[in-house]
C-alpha cells in the first residue's frame, strides 16, 4: 500500500506551463530539494524503455504522462522544477500505477550539486521536467551532478524523459535559453541578431536523436514559427550546423521512442522541420530582414494533428520523409523578414 509522506497543500496559481500549487510547500526531512512526495519511500527497480517526451505547454498532455509511465515499469518518478511547482505529484500519480511521485525544487547551484539529490534522480525510472524559465534551468543546472544525473537517464539507463513547455526547451541538443526575455517572431525576423535570440550547441542535456534539433513550444498560440525558423538560421549561420526542428503546440505532446519513432498526443498539432544543406539562408545578418526563401521551398515541414491516444509517426532518428504518415507536408519560406507557407 502507498504510504503518504509529505500531503502538499495547494492554491492555483496560473503559469505559463501548467496549473501550479502554492509554491511555498514544506520540504522532506533528509531530502534536499523535496518540496512532496507521494507513494512508498522504498527505492525499487523496475523494466524501463527509453523514450523522450515534448510537451509544448499549456496543461498536461495525460496521454503523453501514460506513455511515460508504461515505459517507466511502474517504478520511482521524479518532478523537476526551479519555481516550487508541486502540483504534478498528484497528476502523475493519478494516472498510472507508480511506486512514488517526488518533486524537487532545484533553485541553487548548492542544491545541483548535492549528492543525495543526484542520487534520487539517478534511482528515477521516469523523470519529467516542469515549466518555468529555462534560463534557470541552465544557470543553475548546467554543468552540475543534476545535469550528469539526468544524462545519465538518457543516455545510460535509458528511462522516459519528458519536459513541457521550458522542460521541453531544453531536452534538445540545440536549445533557445529565453535569458533576457522572449523572443517574439516578428522582432527576430526583422532583426535574426536580435539580443533575445540566445541559443546553444550541445552543452547540457544529450536526448537521443536530439543533438541536431531544436525544439520551440506554445507553438500555434503564440506564434512561433517565425521565431523558431530564425533560430534555425542562426544555428546555420553561426555553427554550421542544418538543423531539424520539433515544435508541439500547447496541450500536445511529440513522444519518441527508443527507436526514434515519434507519435504525437494531445488536442492540437506538432511540426517537424528540415533544413536542406543546399539551401542555406540568403540573407541573416544583424538589423537585416531574414531571407530565406529558395524559391518558396527552403524548409520543407511535416505537421502532424494530435489525438489522445497518439495519432501520425515521424521518424526522428533521421527525419526521413519517407517515413512519416499521418500528417500533412508544407513548404515554409521567409521572405523579406515575412514567414510563408504553403501545402506540398
């Protein structure tokens, strides 16, 4: 029988990211970072299957949840945070079988690296990252034991990951820190040098199939688009590097299994984006307009609609358009600062 430990107490509060509880929640004796705990304070070891979950914000994607905890052999969850988000310990729990659900709160480099609190990641069979503020996120995590624990994960014992709305921004190798403030899409494609486009290369977490994609959330609701393609033409411009790009929109969920196939959950719609090596942009230069036109195909766009239960497949593993189904091709171009599409 599950033994309660730590009962949060809760007001909502609204974030851009999820329904949160009163931030000001008690912590676990002998749990450094533990702001709840729900379940058995037994550690076990349960079958796990690896598999990585973008959630693009808004609220909780449950389908997306079940697939994790399928995957996480009904074992030990931990919750990630740096705002006192305590609230998807009761989520998670009431979904699926689990042995406990903990949430920790890491606001302090102190605390990323403190053994106990890597340790507890590390014993994790699912992990999943809140919403919040990335920049966060990277400052206070990057480089740390937390963020060698949770590559570890990934990498090594290969549990279910998920991340939603920041979470999901920094589960790609290639990662928009939003340090300063948000980018927004008009600005940035008048201006791709704009002081908010911040991104970086590969150095904090390492997801399967993601070192080559970056990832952007809230997606149709806030418009994004055109700001994620500018982040993209800077990474071409500034490493080199053609990146793909995966954005779900808010209550939808691209979940890629261990053989990176990706399906996507939830109400709305996901986009999967590739760059051409032989189409790179025309023009991306501080205080200029965005060119990257090619004749109207310059990337080339998978946009699958969610369902409950998983709708659509795309392989991410090598963005292979042959493989995709379920979904709709379009080609987006930027034209003269002006993000255009049409269908294929």
């Amino acid at each position: 029988m599950k033994i309660l430990t730590a009962i949060l107490t809760a007001t909502a509060i609204c974030s851009t990211a999820c329904t949160m509880r009163n931030p000001q929640l008690p912590t676990v004796p002998g749990r450094p970072a533990s702001i709840g705990y729900i379940g058995d304070t037994a550690d076990v070891t349960t079958p796990v299957k690896g598999g990585v979950a973008l959630i693009g914000g808004g609220g909780n994607v449950n389908g997306a949840f079940q697939w994790m905890i399928d995957r996480s052999g009904g074992g030990d969850v931990v919750v990630l945070t740096a705002s006192g988000n305590g609230g998807y310990n009761h989520d998670i729990d009431s979904l699926g079988k689990v042995n406990s659900v903990e949430t920790l709160n890491i606001t302090t480099r102190e605390l990323a690296n403190n053994d106990t609190v890597a340790n507890i990641i590390r014993n994790a069979e699912m992990l999943f990252i809140a919403g919040g503020d990335q920049s966060r996120y990277m400052n206070q995590w990057r480089g740390t034991k937390v963020n060698a624990a949770i590559n570890y994960l990934l990498q090594e014992k290969k549990a279910p990951v998920g991340g939603t709305s920041a979470g999901c921004a920094i589960l790609s190798g290639l990662y928009y820190s939003g340090e300063g403030g948000s980018a927004v899409s008009d600005s940035v494609l008048a201006n791709p040098y704009d002081p908010l486009v911040t991104l970086y290369n590969n150095d904090f977490l390492h997801a399967p199939f993601l070192s080559q994609v970056i990832s952007d959330q809230h997606y149709v609701k806030r418009g994004r688009a055109g700001r994620h393609v500018t982040f993209m033409s800077r990474i071409v411009k500034d490493h080199g590097i053609f990146p793909r790009g995966i954005a779900p929109d808010e209550k939808t969920a691209v979940c890629i299994d261990e053989t990176g196939m990706a399906k996507v959950f939830g109400v709305s719609k996901a986009y999967f984006i590739l760059s051409d090596s032989l189409k790179k942009p025309e023009l991306c230069e501080p205080g200029q307009p965005l060119e990257w036109n090619h004749n109207g195909e310059a990337l080339k766009v998978y946009e699958i609609q969610a369902s409950d239960t998983g709708n659509g497949s795309f392989q991410v593993a090598d963005f292979d358009p042959a493989r995709a189904s379920g979904g709709a091709w379009y080609w987006w171009w930027v034209e003269k600062g002006q993000l255009k599409k049409k269908a294929i």
